[in-house]
C-alpha cells in the first residue's frame, strides 16, 4: 500500500456555506498504473455514527471503484447509529454500477471489507465480520468497460472538524454533515490493515 506520508488532504471546492473549504477527503498515490485483476482488503472499526456523517475509500484513475459507508434517509428502517454500506463503480466510458449493502452497520464493532476487480468479468464487494464470516456478498456485478486506478482516495463529508489523518497505523476518518456546533451528525471511522495484490475475487467462493 501507499506511504501514508504522501498523504494529500483535499477539500471542497463548493457547495454549501459551512462545507465550502473544509477537508473533504485525502489522496495517495499508487505509484503505478493497475492493468490486471485485483482485489483491495481493509479492516473498519465503526466509532461514533449518527445521520448524515459519511466516510469513503476509493481506487480512483481512469475510473473509479470503492465503498461509501453513511445513514441517509433512505435508511429509516436502521436506528441512525447504523451506517449503510455502497460499492460504487465507473468505467472508462463512464459506465456505473452501483450496489447498497442491505446489512447495517452497528457502532463500536469491527468489520472486513473486500473489493474485487476483474475486467473481464465484473467488480464484487464483500462484508465480513470481525471472525471472518460473511456477512453479506454482492457476487459478481457486470462491467461494460475497464478502468485503471493510480492513486488511493479517502472520502469524508465536509465541514467543521472533519478530517482524514494517519496514526498508529490507523487511518482515521471523521465526516461531519451540517447542523448546529458542536454538530451531532458525524460519523468516526478506522482503517487498518489496508492490502492490495493482484488475482481476482470473482468466481472465488465466498468464506463460510
């Protein structure tokens, strides 16, 4: 994986009075182009969750494919501390495919993520739990075209007190959405444990 001492904060260009310039996410290069089949790993320690905070991480390039975790309003059925996960996809000719998890995810619990890539047969998405057992699986999702992902992309909800930092390991995540100081919408997150290798996900047996 990338050194996390390349890290890029970014943030937000526009949007509404109180997002505009505050950190929306972080970037790190991959130091190359992937081509072939892949699949990214990592651990999420689910902190403090309530509506509206969002977190994200993604392989963007020529196109782009991650995992965008949050509680919206489309999620009445889950109490607000439960966060949802989204695969996301884009192509190179902008082709998308998207895919929510319908298991929520519960605060103070750890988690195994598992994104797979394969262009000749489609991207795939994973949730385990922290003993290893599958939780959810979206099997093999079809793809009309390739991309080539060079840089690794956090991705937090912009405002005051969001932030994307490295520490002891741990890359922490904090996206905060509006409201009244100190705001309650806000959604904590740790990744650990971040692998990236080569072989495809697809057709693999999900892990009993």
């Amino acid at each position: 994986m990338p050194d996390p001492a390349a890290l890029t904060v970014t943030r937000a260009a526009e949007g509404q009075a109180g997002a505009k310039g505050q950190v929306n996410g972080g970037t790190l290069p991959l130091g190359r182009v992937l081509e072939g089949p892949w699949q990214m790993a990592f651990t999420l320690d689910l902190g403090r969750a309530y509506f509206y905070g969002q977190c994200g991480v993604h392989l963007d390039g020529e196109g782009s494919l991650g995992l965008r975790w949050s509680h919206g309003d489309n999620d009445g059925d889950v109490p607000a501390n439960q966060p949802r996960l989204v695969l996301e996809y884009r192509g190179t000719d902008d082709d998308t495919v998207r895919e929510t998890f319908p298991p929520a995810l519960g605060p103070g619990r750890r988690f195994r993520l598992v994104l797979g890539y394969d262009p000749r047969h489609g991207v795939r998405g994973q949730l385990l739990n922290a003993e290893g057992r599958l939780v959810y699986d979206t099997g093999s999702l079809p793809i009309d075209s390739a991309f080539r992902p060079s840089r690794l992309r956090f991705e937090v909800q912009p405002w005051a007190g969001s932030e994307v930092r490295y520490e002891a390991g741990v890359w922490q995540l904090r996206g905060i959405s509006g409201g009244p100081e100190p705001s309650p919408y806000v959604l904590e997150s740790g990744l650990s444990q971040m692998a990236l290798q080569s072989g495809s996900l697809i057709g693999r047996p999900p892990p009993r």
